[in-house]
C-alpha cells in the first residue's frame, strides 16, 4: 500500500520511550513529547516491551508487535484528540452522564459516542489487519489519526474505486477487514451512514464475492 514517506509528511526518525513519557524526533528537527497516560497499553507495557517498536510507512507511524499498538505520527501533532477522548470518558462517570438524568442533548450525546466507538473499531480492523492477515495498513492508520473513523470510512466511499487496502485484504481472503465489510455486517453503525454510502458497501462486496451473487474471481 502506498505511504507518505515522499509525499512531504513529517516522518519520525528517532523514538524513545519511559514510564512518563513516549518522544520522537522529527525529520524537520523538532522533537514532540506526550505523556504515555494517553497509550494504555504503553502505559502498562514493560520496559523491554515499550522499547520493541519499528517505523512503519518509511516513519509515519511507530508500532509495538509485543503489545500490538500502532501510534502515528498525525496523531502525536494533534494531541486535541487524545484530550477530547479523555474529556470524554471523564464525562462519561460524572453524575449528569449516569442512569436517571435525562438531558436535552441526548441524541447528540448517544450519536458522538456511537462515533468514537466506532472509531475504536476501525483501529481494531487495523490492528486484525495487521495480526491476522500480516497487511500494515500505513496510509489507514495516517487517515485515522489525521481525520478520525468515521470520515475516514466516508473518504473511502466517496472514492471512485476500491483501496489499495481493499484490494490487498481481498487477495489474502480477508474482505471481513476491510471498512465496508465491517460497516455492512453490523447494523449499529448504519445511522452514520447515508443510503448512499451503505448502498456501495453493499455493491463492492458483492463485485468482490464477499456477499452472495458476487464475483469470487474479480481480479
């Protein structure tokens, strides 16, 4: 799969990593530091463990093969992200957010974390992609951190043909990887979607076998 190693990307070239903080050394210079409390699984890795990592995608991500964790680059430059997260689960235990107040904005509030939700689940994919069919989706996991799961999914049905990704999954029989799989067969992400969008899931799993009256043999 393409990556943005030469499409002028700020790309790590240094990485350390201490029970406060994970630092990575930017090829323009600068050095970017955030504290390891914003990755659990570092946070509870091992020493050994947490300095186990390689560059992926010529340096715009780092991944940790004995902890399964892959961190972009994207996403350390946007720490808004990491902060709304938190913001988030810390509303999620205070009083107002529990059972038994009912708030005018509950639609709102059910809707942003359905999305984050399935925001996790397209980091999961990413993660099974890499595990389990041996594929590192480099330039998905850049559109992840830079703009989130769900406009990620949406930038890749709005495109006139299938990924890079998608083609890659389906060489290696793993269509159930790939976003338009993982949106079709679970209905609770279908209200983030227009018709539309759920109509070229449905179209482009069936061109490629994965659902009945398929083609098995696209090539």
């Amino acid at each position: 799969m393409p990556t943005l190693a030469d499409s002028g990307e700020v790309l790590a070239v240094e990485v350390s990593c201490s029970d406060d903080a994970l630092t990575v050394v930017l090829d323009d210079g600068r050095t970017v530091s955030v504290p390891s409390l914003w990755f659990p699984r570092l946070l509870n890795a091992t020493s050994t463990q947490r300095n186990d990592f390689e560059l992926i995608g010529g340096g715009i991500g780092i991944h940790w093969d004995a902890i399964d964790e892959d961190i972009s680059i994207a996403s350390l430059l946007r720490p808004e992200r990491f902060m709304r997260l938190a913001d988030l689960a810390n509303q999620s235990n205070s009083p107002s957010a529990r059972p038994g107040r009912v708030s005018s904005g509950l639609a709102e509030d059910t809707r942003q974390g359905l999305i984050e939700e399935f925001d996790q689940a397209m980091h999961e994919v990413y993660r099974r992609a890499s595990s389990e069919a041996h594929y590192k989706a480099a330039r998905f996991l850049e559109m992840l951190e830079a703009h989130g799961g769900l406009e990620t999914a949406r930038m890749l049905l709005r495109a006139a043909n299938v990924s890079t990704g998608y083609t890659a999954l389906w060489e290696r029989g793993r269509l159930d990887l790939t976003v338009e799989a993982v949106i079709h067969d679970n209905p609770k992400w279908h209200s983030l979607f227009t018709r539309e969008e759920l109509a070229i899931c449905r179209s482009r799993l069936q061109e490629y076998g994965y659902l009945r009256g398929g083609n098995p043999d696209k090539g």
